[in-house]
C-alpha cells in the first residue's frame, strides 16, 4: 500500500469514523495526511468531530493497523478514495451517497456495467440463463458486476468469466472475509481473470444483514442498469432496482410465471415499465446499440406446418413455463373445454407436455 493509502486506512479504522465523517474530515483538511496531522481539537472545531473519536485513531505502531495491513498486502488489497479522480468508479462517483474510501482487490473496469441480481435460491433454469447472458452480455465489453451471494450473482459471474469478460463481486462484509464459504472459487478467479472484488467496509466487518442495502446501492451505482432475474415482492434485488430508479439506471427484469413467489417481484417491475429481457439482445440493445448478439435464424418448425387455425393459435400460446389450462383459455378467447380437446391433439402430435394440475408446456424441439 502506498502512503496515502495506509493513511486512509488508519482513518478507517478509527472507531466511530465513518463515511460521512471522513468527508468532512476532507472538506476540512483536504487530504489524510492533514487530517492526521491535526488534533482532537482541530477535529472538533473543524470538522464537527468529537475528540473521543479523534483520540481513538490507531497509530503508526499499533497492533490493529500492522495486522490489517499485513492481511491487506498478503491479499494484494489495494484503496480508492472517493477523491481519487481517476481511479474511483465514474458512474458511482455521480450517486447521491457514493462510499468515502473503497477496498479493491483486482482491476476495476474502465468500460460500461450491468448490475445482475436475483434470489440466492433461485431455480436452475434461471440460472442458467443468467449464466447465458452474462457471458454474452460481457462478451460484448460489458462488465457484469453482482454481490457474489450464491444463485443468480454466482450465475452471473459465472457466466462472465467463461466468456473471459470483466466481472465485480461487491461485498456486504470486509475485504478479507470469504462469504459465502461455497463461492470461495469466485474469490480468487475474478482478480485472476482480471475483475474486482470491492468493499466499502473495513476488513474484518463480518457480514451483517444491515450491511447490504449499502452493497445493493454500489452495485447499481457502479453500473448503466441493473438486471433483476428472479426477485420475490420483498426482496433485496427489488431494494437494489430501486437504487437504481434513484440514481437513474435503466432497470431490466425477466418475467417468469404468475404463479411463482419468486417472479412476483420480477412482473411488478416489468408492470411498472422495467425493460423485458428474454435474450441478450434485449439488455445490449439499450446498453450498446448495434453491439447485440447475432440472432440465427429460427430453424423451421415441424409441427407448425401440421397444424392450422384454432390448433395452431393454441400452439403458439404455449411456453417454456406452464400454462393452466384456464389462462390459455382465456388468451385464445376459447372455452376450457375447447382448449382441452386441442390440448390432447398438440399431445398426439408431439407438441405439448401435459403437467400436474392441467398445466401445460410447449414440448421442445430435440
């Protein structure tokens, strides 16, 4: 660590400084080092800074700061400082509440980022295509920035780092502290590929629930828009998307079936005006225009050419997600009992899959 970083690093350590504290410890002194160099007094006066908390800063020599800076260089941890021009993130500079200092261990990206969040215990086909859009999405120069939790952030990174693109894991705990144990992976092949992990929070802060609403606001600060995958009403992804309105981000969601708790958050976003996402596509269109994945042209659909009229509107009606028989009922404006006639034919004909609870799906093409 250079010397203005071990300077803000025994600034941060001193207990009771925080962020906003420290910024006025700036606008007061205009560097760490001043700060330092001043008394309690001066602290007080100043800056509006109690004495006891001035008192309190570690010194040069003492246990605390030696033993963060030890664990610091072993992991090769290095400072931003909100002040620092050219290496503090831009975008994340521009939010109302941007962090004092930043602990960075990799490369912060220079180019454009989505922010990908969604729930821990998410269903493997959402994180699969989480997985799928992330590395397309970073394989086009978009960093995919996430809050390394397992689920749909894990995905995400995942998926990023197959496509050798830039990623960023942003924590709700110290640098130096691994969480969760099971993405220990995540936590060394991010710098390795050439990504971040960040903090805002001293080391050894462990990973308390009040913690991540401060996270969820630098993951959607850092980026351009932020993609919420699968998120229940209450959630911390919706808490994140609504950073994101606030700092003026585009907002994408990917739908999922009504009858799912987990993409009731994800529809309400989608009601509210959020971009759809079912491609790639679809997020760089916004993002980066003319930079979308190449689309193949759709393969010729055996059964569609079988199948005409009321049989072929029904086909067509039918998803990955089950349908209730009910609801395609009533979006082909026919009767149930219609519908299930129809449904028994498409059956026959190898072009739907009949579910528990008169639920119905598109069979899939081999």
């Amino acid at each position: 660590m250079t010397p203005t970083e071990q300077s803000w690093l025994r600034l941060h350590l001193t207990p009771g400084l925080g962020r906003a504290s420290i910024i006025r410890l700036m606008e007061a002194f205009g560097s760490p080092e001043a700060a330092l160099a001043a008394s309690p007094v001066a602290w007080k006066k100043r800056a509006n800074i109690r004495g006891v908390v001035a008192e309190a800063l570690p010194g040069e020599n003492s246990p605390l700061f030696l033993e963060t800076l030890e664990s610091l260089s072993r992991l090769d941890v290095h400072m931003v400082s909100l002040w620092d021009a050219e290496n503090y993130p831009a975008l994340l500079r521009s939010i109302y509440d941007p962090p004092a200092l930043l602990y960075v261990r990799g490369r912060l990206p220079r180019h454009p980022g989505l922010a990908v969040v969604g729930a821990r215990q998410a269903s493997i086909a959402s994180q699969q295509l989480t997985h799928t859009l992330c590395r397309q999405v970073a394989a086009k120069g978009i960093a995919i920035v996430s809050g390394l939790a397992r689920g749909i952030d894990r995905a995400a990174h995942e998926g990023a780092l197959s496509a050798n693109g830039a990623t960023v894991g942003v924590l709700g705990c110290g640098i130096d502290r691994i969480y969760p144990q099971d993405n220990a992976h995540l936590f060394e092949d991010i710098p390795a590929q050439g990504g971040a992990i960040v903090s805002e929070y001293p080391p050894d802060t462990p990973p308390l629930a009040r913690h991540f609403p401060g996270r969820n606001r630098i993951i959607s600060g850092m980026c351009q828009g932020v993609l919420v995958v699968e998120a229940a009403v209450r959630s911390g992804s919706l808490i994140t998307a609504g950073f994101a309105l606030d700092q003026g981000r585009e907002v994408f969601a990917m739908p999922g079936p009504a009858y799912n708790p987990g993409s009731c958050g994800t529809n309400q976003l989608l009601k509210e005006g959020a971009h759809l996402v079912t491609e790639s596509a679809d997020i760089l269109d916004v993002l980066k225009p003319g930079l979308a994945v190449d689309r193949p042209s759709p393969e010729p659909d055996p059964i569609e050419n079988q199948l005409s009229g009321q049989t072929l509107r029904v086909y067509h009606e039918l998803q990955d997600s089950p349908l209730h028989v009910d609801e395609i009922a009533r979006k082909c404006g026919l009767t149930p009992m219609e519908v299930s006639a129809i449904l028994l034919h498409l059956e026959l004909a190898n072009g739907a899959i009949q579910l528990p609870g008169m639920r119905f799906v598109r069979k899939r093409r081999s």
